[in-house]
C-alpha cells in the first residue's frame, strides 16, 4: 500500500492506493484548497496565513496517514513551494506537520511523474500521445510513446498567475480574456513544434483545472461537450457575458473554484490554437498516480534513478570499469562501518559511480566540476534533496574535509565520506585485492588495518595514508591505520 501527497499551488491532495494486478487503486482521497500561490507576498514569501493554512491541513494527512498500513510515502511540492523564497525556511514545520520529508521537485520531474500517471492508467503501450497539465503554478507539456517518455517541459504559467494579473477584482470581459490568451500563447509559441499533432495520435489533459473544464462543458451542453477549440470558446464567451467571477453560476463550477479555473480557461485555450490541437480527452491520472507508480516500481527494484545514472555516465564518457570498481569497493566499506540506517546506501552508490563525471569538464578540480554537475543536472526520479547529498559526497571525494566539516556532524554521512575517498584511494594506488580484505572501524575515531604486504607492493600507499590522515585530522578527527592484517 502506497500514499502519495501533493502539495500543489492550488490545493494540498493525498492518494492512498494499493497495487492490484495491473493497476493501482485508489482507496483513500483527500482534497484541501489551499492556495499557497495566492499566499505569496511582493516579495515572493509566503504569508504567516499561508503558512498556517498549510500546515494545519499537513496535520490533517498526518492523522489520514495514520489509518493505512503503508508499505512507503512519498510527499512532493511543486511550482508554488519551488519559487516561495522562504521555502527552506517553512520547510521543517512542514515535514514535522505530516511526519515524512517533504520533496521540493522541479518541474521536469512533476512532468515526469504526471505521464507515468497517466501513461499507466491507458490501456495502449504503444500509442504516441502528449500530455498537457495545467496547475496553480506551472504548466507541464510531456511528449511520449506508451510508456516511455520523450520530451518533457515545464512553463512558469499557471492558473493563479494568469487570474490575478488578467482578471483583477474578478471583472472578466472579452478584452481582458484576450489578452491573457495572448500572454500564455507567448510562453509556448517556442517551444511549441515538438508538440505540434504530427508527434502524437492522441492528446490527454490531466490536471484537476482540465478535467474541470471539461466537466463544465459538459454539463452546460457547450460547443460540441467536449475540449476541442469551438468549446472552450464557447466557455470563455458564458464567463465573458457573467461580467464578474462573484456572478458566475453554472453546473459542474464550484464557487470557490471560479477565478482559478477563468485563467486555466485562458491557458488552455492558448495551448489549443499554439498546438492545433483538435480535441483532447481528459484523463483522471496524473501526478499523485505517477508518485505511487513510482514508487511501486522502487520497491520492485526498477528504480529509474538506477537509469538516470547510467545514462548521465554514458552521456559524459565515463570509464564505467573505474566507476564500477568504486562503487561495490565503496559499498563494501561502508557496510563494515555499520551505519545506523540504509539512508546513505544508494546515495554513496551512485556517487561513486559518478564521481569522475567532472573529467569530461577538466582534469583540474574534477570533483568540483562533477559536485555542481550533479546537484544542478536534470537526473529523472531524484530530488533537489537527493542530489545535493550526492553532490557533498562527491565533492568530499578527495582534498580538504572542511568543505563538508558541518555535514561531518551526520554519522552516517562521514561514514559514506570515508568509504568513498578510501575505495578512491585504493583504486589510484592500484590495489586490486579487495576493500574486503581489510578492517575498518569508525566511532569516534577512525581504526584502519591493512596488509602489510599492501604497503611493500604499492609504494604510494604510505604516502595517500598519511595525507588521508592529516586531512581527518583538520576536522577533529583521528586516523589510526595498522598494517599487520593477515
């Protein structure tokens, strides 16, 4: 059983579902409106009211949570948490509400995670299709082939920007409608070929703000009933003879919805005439069910940040034998250390596989280059977080230790440090014996014992000892190495 929470510009959601032959379904929803991106001040922060608003219906999912045996969780914030300059700073009173960390991702990762929802709910693998999101904050457009995934895009567009700065007071006319129209059809006029209809058969929109059009249309018998061009104009053309979003009384619209849905109307229109789209069907999957697919697929070992990293290795020319050495050296090491918990495993894993992807930039400070490729690069399935611990690992590969000294304070991060630089080390110096044939300790000092032999049949083994030694040692910590391992 698995939980996924979004915590979306427009409202907080929670999916509780279960894996069930070849689908996930749902058991549990939970929907709260939010409206975090209408909570951000002048100055980009959100709003001591936001705030509170937000984690009291973080509270709330705790308890929801609660109720479910869940074998994982995954809790995402998207476009409004992403540009909230106080973000880090609201973040912990966040994860201490809900009891899970939170994961700021980007938005080709929401786009990602929107199309393995979707792509998963469809019965045709082999149908080419675009996939369109529109949500408080941002606008995904994702190109792909059954399951896989093609071209992703993220646009800092959303519904509340659009309302607010088009639809002032709420007074809507023909106009104004024209002008937001204009405004969105100028974030996408160049990136649009790509997504022009000869890429795909079929076109889905998956967000909640579509789907509601679509129920609108509906349900008010406009244009054709469905979400083609003559329809949604047919929509713009009803709100436009309201005058007023505080008038706008229609089936399927709820009140409080009316202001945010004008400006997806607006959007969505813009994408429709940008794209030539004729009609596009609207589809109850996305995001949340993305998250869950996702992390069904961890728990079944098909991780595709195992992918992303294989790739990005490929991509920059990486030695893979090197890189594959470090890695099951590395991991060897660090199970003797005995960390407290398997939070770091993967991490140091994959950092040591990729902690030469700075050559491809220079010999010098390759491990500098390699730190800021890694935390900045587009990975699919890793977080912000997951990538920066990444890139601390990587950068404390080698050199001075006080560039990472305040992280050092982590058990098991010094650990996963120390595993790495020694499985560096022992890699340079040509030792092909084995990190399993040696013994390492790490409480509150370092213990080392190596075969005496090591030291006789690679000279600069005493050497890279010593350095590694000092280096410990500026930190606070103490290195004591013995070679008489028999």
């Amino acid at each position: 059983m698995y939980a996924a929470v979004d915590l979306g510009s427009n409202s907080f959601r929670l999916h509780v579902g279960r894996h069930d032959g070849e689908v996930i379904r749902v058991l549990k929803s939970m929907r709260e409106p939010i409206r975090l991106a209408a909570g951000l001040d002048a100055n980009g922060n959100l709003t001591e009211e936001a705030m509170q608003a937000a984690l009291n219906c973080l509270k709330n999912f705790r308890l929801a949570l609660a109720a479910y045996p869940l074998e994982a969780v995954r809790v995402v914030a998207t476009s409004t948490m992403r540009v909230a300059t106080n973000a880090t700073q609201f973040l912990p009173a966040a994860e201490l509400a809900i009891g899970y960390p939170i994961e700021i991702i980007s938005g080709e990762e929401e786009g990602r995670l929107i199309y393995m929802g979707v792509a998963n709910a469809l019965a045709d693998p082999g149908e080419r299709r675009l996939v369109m999101d529109i949500g408080g904050g941002s606008t995904e457009l994702i190109l792909g082939h059954g399951l896989e995934i093609e071209r992703v895009e993220s646009f800092s567009l959303g519904t509340v920007k659009q309302s607010l700065s088009f639809f002032v007071g709420g007074h809507i006319d023909g106009p104004s409608f024209e002008a937001a129209i204009l405004s969105a059809r100028s974030h996408f006029e160049d990136a649009a070929p790509p997504y022009h209809p000869q890429h795909w058969n079929s076109a889905y929109g998956s967000s909640g703000t579509i789907r509601a059009i679509a129920d609108i249309i509906a349900r008010n018998n406009l244009g054709a009933g469905d979400l083609s061009g003559p329809s949604l104009e047919a929509l713009q053309q009803r709100f436009i003879e309201f005058g007023h979003v505080s008038r706008i009384d229609m089936p399927g619209l709820r009140p409080d919805r009316a202001a945010t849905i004008i400006g997806g109307l607006a959007i969505l229109i813009a994408l429709v005439r940008e794209l030539d789209i004729v009609v596009m069907t609207p589809i109850e999957a996305g995001l949340r069910m993305g998250v869950m697919w996702d992390l069904y697929l961890r728990s079944t070992k098909r991780d595709r940040r195992e992918q992303s990293v294989r790739t990005f290795l490929q991509k920059f020319n990486v030695d893979e034998a090197r890189a594959n050495r470090v890695a099951d050296d590395a991991a060897s090491l660090f199970a003797q250390l005995k960390p407290a918990a398997e939070g770091h495993t993967k991490y140091l894993r994959w950092g040591a596989l990729l902690h030469e992807v700075g050559l491809a930039v220079s010999q010098t400070g390759y491990h500098k280059h390699a730190a800021y490729m890694i935390e900045n690069a587009d990975l699919p399935g890793f977080t912000t977080r997951e990538q920066k611990l990444m890139s601390r690992l990587i950068v404390a590969q080698k050199g001075s230790l006080r560039k990472v000294a305040d992280a050092l304070a982590d058990p098991d991060f010094a650990k996963a440090v120390l595993a790495l630089r020694l499985a560096i080390l022992f890699m340079h110096s040509r030792i092909e014996t084995g990190a399993s044939e040696l013994r390492l300790r790490m409480k509150t000092r370092i213990e080392l014992e190596i075969k005496r032999e090591w030291v006789v049949h690679h000279p600069t083994v005493s050497y890279w000892m010593e350095k590694e030694q000092e280096l410990w040692d500026e930190v606070g910590i103490d290195f004591s190495i013995r070679a008489n391992v028999e």
